[in-house]
C-alpha cells in the first residue's frame, strides 16, 4: 500500500508547534538579576 505525506499540512503543523515552544520560552524567560547597590541609591536622593 502506498503511503503519501501530506506536506503542505506537515508544515503548517510544525509551524504552530515552533510558535508554541517560542511563546513558551519568552513566557520562561527570567531578566538578568543585576547587583544594585540601595544605600547609594539613598545617597543620591538625599544630595537632590
């Protein structure tokens, strides 16, 4: 028995797959913790 592959539809399948695992990880994705240093912070509002 011959066996097609429908193409057209395989692509359109793994392309909402891709979107999915993009929108997954921008959703995971955690902003880089960087080192803020509060009393100088304090400092420079009270020179102001």
């Amino acid at each position: 028995m011959a066996v097609t592959t429908l193409k057209r539809k395989l692509r359109r399948k793994r392309q909402g797959q891709n979107t999915r695992t993009i929108k997954l990880k921008q959703l995971n994705a955690q902003p880089v913790i960087k080192n803020v240093d509060v009393e100088e912070i304090k400092k420079s509002f009270e020179k102001k």
